[in-house]
C-alpha cells in the first residue's frame, strides 16, 4: 500500500517521498543513495580535525529530488495569478 507521504514527480516521473522540513515540504528521491558521514576529531591541542579512511562511517541518504530531475527549474514558487 502507498503511504501519504510517496508520490511521483509530476514532470519527470521519478519515485518519490515527501519530507516535512522546518513546516516545508521538499520531495525526495525514494531511491537512496550511500554516501559517509564526516567525522571530526580533536586533537590534545584542541585542533579539529576531518578523519579520512577506513574510519569514515557508510550510511544510505534520501536526496532532494530538485537535484537529480532534469526539470528542476519548472518547480519552485508558484506565479502570482495576475
């Protein structure tokens, strides 16, 4: 069954999810994609470091679907009606 908040893009067709963020909803690409998260570290010198290799952590991410629709500049803020 299809819950309320998955739909499809009305101009490309893509799957999507729709996220509440901040009382807005943005469309997200249902797909996920697997991306790592950054982790920062400190040093005894208080110096804040980025730690790179094999410590990074893998997770799965939803991303906006504005970034991947070849028609994202159809979508936005409606036109005033005038």
């Amino acid at each position: 069954m299809k819950n309320w908040n998955e739909g499809t893009c009305r101009s490309c067709g893509a799957e999507i999810i729709w996220a509440d963020i901040g009382g807005k909803r943005i469309p997200l690409n249902k797909r996920r994609v697997r991306a790592y998260r950054r982790r920062m570290d400190q040093d005894p010198d208080g110096h804040i470091h980025e730690i790179r290799g094999e410590n990074l952590e893998p997770a799965l991410f939803h991303i906006s679907h504005f970034v991947t629709c070849p028609n994202a500049s159809e979508h936005g803020k409606r036109k005033p009606a005038g």
